[in-house]
C-alpha cells in the first residue's frame, strides 16, 4: 500500500504523449473497516462469503461483522454482478462505493467481482442475547421463538417484526429456531426470515 509515481508514454503512429501519474495502492478491507467508511467512499473488500441473496441484496459476511452488497448492475446492459450467487458462494474483487442507508451498511459494486462457488450453504450464527442495531445485516438462528399473529416474534422478552421474503409460509406458533437476515426498515429491527423450524 502507497502511492507511487510513474511516468506513462502514449503512442499512435508518430505521435506520443508523456505524462506523470500518481498511482494509490490500497489494502482491502474487513467488513469491519468497511462499514465504518463515509459515505460514498471507494472500498475494495478482502475475501467475503454470501449469507444470502435475495433480488439486489446480497448479504456477506467476513470474520469481522456483516453487511450488504446492493447490486443494481452495471448501469448500462441491466446486467447484476451478482447474478447465479447462492449462499456460501465466496467473492472476492468485490469493489464499490460505500453507503449508510439509513443504518444499514451497503456497498454498491462498481465492477465485476470473483465467485468461487461452493454446495455448502452458509450456516446462521447462533444468537443468544438481544437483538440491537449492531446484528444489521447478520445471518442469524434464534432458538425457542414464537411467531405471533401479525408475523411477529417473542424472543427472549423481545418482540421483532418478521418480513417473509423468502417465502418459507410461516405460520403462528412456537419454532424451535428460525434462521433470519437481521435489516432495519426506517429505523425499525425487522428479521427476514429464511428458514423455520
């Protein structure tokens, strides 16, 4: 990592140009490192792994924390970068531009990234505390839930909204555990829930 000068010569038929140019030469960065970024700044991600994908969303995770990559494409054909990703896959080359939208930390991809694919799907987190602002984003089990009408859950003395993205038909009862994507709509905790059991 540094900046370095060069020195660039272009060059068409008999004619050439020469300029100075000062190169930066970046780290990639956790998801930690990232998320703390202001907005609208560049990033370039080590090595994340796909917790879920749903439309543009595509969560990741490293071992830092987690967050999204807001994928609307490349602007000019329609075409996502992350088109064909499952859960578990891994990226790496993942660039873009940073955001805190309205608290949930996302990275808009500027180009295309590397997928290694994978069967293995990712495996929620186990969650055994609380539930707050800092789980934005994370791809978690909670055991002993009770899904209420209105597609609410009790949990450990906390109530949270439930979002059936994923379509899984859920229905009002006690669960074992539920596997969620943790997101904040407007400032509110909501669990998009994945799987029941």
């Amino acid at each position: 990592p540094g900046h370095y000068n060069a020195t660039l010569t272009f060059t068409s038929g008999e004619v050439s140009a020469t300029t100075s140019v000062l190169a930066a030469v970046v780290s990639p960065l956790s998801v930690a490192e990232a998320t703390v970024l202001p907005d609208y700044a560049n990033a370039y991600l080590q090595e994340v792994e796909v917790t879920k994908k749903f439309d543009k969303y595509i969560f990741v995770r490293d071992a830092t924390g987690s967050m999204l990559l807001y994928d609307s494409g490349d602007g000019i054909s329609g075409t996502r970068y992350g088109a064909g990703l499952h859960s578990g896959d891994r990226l790496t080359h993942v660039q873009g531009r940073m955001q805190n939208y309205f608290g949930v930390p996302e990275l808009a991809p500027t180009a295309s990234f590397s997928v290694q694919k994978s069967s293995i799907d990712a495996v929620p987190e186990i969650i055994t505390s609380t539930i707050d602002s800092s789980a934005v984003c994370r791809f978690v089990r909670l055991d002993g839930v009770v899904v209420t009408d209105g597609l609410t859950i009790d949990w450990k003395g906390q109530t949270l909204p439930v979002v059936d993205a994923f379509d899984t038909g859920i229905t009002t009862g006690l669960r074992e555990n539920i596997a969620a994507i943790v997101m904040l709509s407007w400032g509110q905790l909501e669990l998009w829930l994945v799987s029941e059991a």
